[in-house]
C-alpha cells in the first residue's frame, strides 16, 4: 500500500488544513516510509512467541457502601451550601 500526492491533498482538504505542494510531496513520502516499515513487521515469523497478555471480559464490580457519613465534617469547606447540599452557580440558560 502506498500513499499519493492526492490521498494527501483529500485528507488535508477534509481535515480543512492547508497543506502546500512541497509539504504534501514530504508528507507522502513521511507515511510511504511509515507503511513501507510496517509492512516489514508483517514478515517477521512470531509463531514462536506465547501471548503475554490475556485480557477478562469480566468487571470487576465493587459494592456501593457508604463509607464517610461525616456530612457536616464534608460541609464545612462549601462556600455555599443549602439543606446539606453544595450550591453551584446555574451554567445552562
């Protein structure tokens, strides 16, 4: 797979980033280089090599206990509070 100098110009122009023409002659052969290396590590023989790292579909779930009950030790440092409750200025209209 290789980049063109028009994949750079579409990408940039979807991007709405100007791009002039010898930077996207510089930047194709940037990524050609990039794609060009990657493609070698695709030859590289790996069947000897055990997976290392096995990923668990299961959460790990913790109950919800309440700990800290201390409301007014927690009230104490609200600027501005009303029935036990923090009072935040209105950000939507």
């Amino acid at each position: 797979m290789s980049v063109s100098k028009e994949d750079i110009k579409k990408v940039s122009k979807l991007a709405r980033i100007k791009v002039s023409e010898e930077k996207a002659i510089e930047l194709k052969n940037s990524l050609n280089n990039v794609l060009n290396f990657v493609e070698q590590l695709s030859e590289v023989d790996c069947s000897m090599i055990d997976n290392t790292v096995q990923y668990s579909t299961k959460t790990h779930e913790r109950s919800d206990i309440i700990e800290n009950t201390d409301i007014e030790g927690i009230m104490i440092n609200a600027p501005e509070k009303q029935c036990n409750m923090f009072v935040v200025p209105k950000v939507i209209n």
